[in-house]
C-alpha cells in the first residue's frame, strides 16, 4: 500500500490517546460521511467543529482514537479493500460449479482479510459512515472467514444485526454437538436468545435426519433387489437403521 508523503498531503490527524500524529489527503477523509459534515460545517465559516485545528494553511484534526485503530481507518479510506477473490472453476457454469465446491476451496485464501482484524474495521466503517461498497465487502470477508471461525462469525454477526451472515455462519456450527463447547467459547454468542437459536437449529436438523433415515429403503423402487436375500437384508436394514437413528447428531 502507497502511504502519501507529507508534501501530497494536506492534513495532519492525531491520535489523542497516543499522541501520533498522521499525513493524510482531504479527498481521503471525504470518502467518510462524518467528514465530509465535518469539512462542510468549516467551508460554512461556521465555528471550528469540535477536534478540529486550523494550523497555517493545513487542517490539523484531532481524535479520540488510539493509533492503531486510526491507522487502521486512514487505510480503509485511502484504500478500501476488495471483496476476497472467489475460486472460479473453469467450467461452463462456474458460478454453479463455485456453490458446488467445499466452503473452504470458494476463496482465495491470500484475499481474505483475517477474522481477528475484522472485528475493528467493521467497527470503524460504522463509526466513521464509510460507504456502502465498502461495507459490503467487509461483510463479505466476514462470510469467507465462516468456515474456519463459524462460532466467532456467527456471534459477531448477531451482535451486529448481520442476520445473513448468521445465517451463514450457522451452517457451520451443526458439528460437533453444541455442549462440547467450552463457556468461554459460547460467551462469544451476545444473546440467549442468539445462543437458543442455534439450540433449535440442531434440534430440526438432527429431526429432519431422523426422519430421512427411518423412512429409507433398502431397496428404493425395487432398484438393486435381490430376490434371493430381499426379505432378510429388509430385516436387518430396519434393524440397523432403528438402532442408528438415536445416535444421529446435527451434523457430520
């Protein structure tokens, strides 16, 4: 990633927790909603919004924000991440070739911005009202990290009304059975209710499987019998698939 140089930049942001301060571009920051009001309230003649430093001929604005986490908003608005590259098949179809693929082959890994980071840039873009593209590809990194960290995504996601990708991140949470989860790792669902719909959701599944089992033939449609064995396999097939059913969980 370019970083400006002080002469191709036009304002000075600090950080006051950390007292850092930092070169960035005006055209940067207008891509932020709450900058551009900002920006808009000083052309107005208006009184200095709070925060904000005239310094020469320079804007010098100051937030409450430790460096880091404002490092970390420059970026986003200089350059504002791609959504993660999807594997795309070379067939006919790709796009029905790519929903057909196991979860964790649809991405490119190296494009996916890692789970742990997420979390504050989200945080961020909402804070500062960055633009909607840019969300969206956010969340769309949220959803590729699903697979490797489903009970994080799906807790973060609900504490943040993200009810797609909960929905997605669900998907991954049918295996194992939710009472091998230690405390500290469900305390990431915020809610009880959050945490009761997952309860639900193995309980339909593992239903759902049941029932799929119990009404199996060993023999659909008379396809494979064997006249000889029929009545005997038929029997032990009952058999197993009644002792097996009790055991079933809500995913592989």
């Amino acid at each position: 990633m370019d970083i400006p140089t002080a002469q191709q930049t036009d304002l000075v942001v600090k950080s006051i927790p950390d007292q850092i301060e930092f070169n960035v571009r005006r055209c940067d920051l207008e891509k932020s909603e709450i900058f551009r009001d900002m920006f808009a309230v000083c052309n107005q003649g208006s009184a200095s919004a709070d925060g904000v430093k005239t310094l020469a001929d320079s804007c010098y604005v100051e937030l409450d924000e430790p460096a880091q986490a404002l490092k970390t908003l420059l970026e986003l608005l200089r350059q504002p991440p791609p959504p993660p590259q999807l594997s795309l098949p070379d067939c006919v179809s790709a796009q029905e070739c790519w929903m057909k693929l196991p979860f964790s082959q649809r991405y490119e890994h190296d494009s996916v911005i890692p789970f742990p980071l997420l979390p504050g840039m989200i945080r961020l873009s909402d804070k500062y009202s960055l633009s909607d593209p840019l969300i969206r590809s956010l969340r769309s990194h949220l959803v590729a990290n699903a697979f490797l960290h489903p009970l994080k995504v799906y807790g973060f996601a609900r504490a943040n009304g993200f009810e797609d990708v909960a929905v997605e991140a669900s998907t991954y949470l049918l295996h194992p059975p939710l009472a091998s989860y230690s405390g500290e790792d469900i305390s990431v669902i915020p809610t009880v209710a959050a945490y009761h719909d997952l309860v639900q959701l193995h309980a339909h599944r593992i239903k759902k499987l049941r029932e799929i089992l119990l009404s199996e033939e060993i023999f659909p449609f008379g396809y494979g019998l064997c006249t000889l064995h029929c009545n005997e396999t038929a029997r032990m097939w009952n058999e197993r698939r009644v002792q097996l059913a009790p055991k079933v969980e809500a995913g592989k």
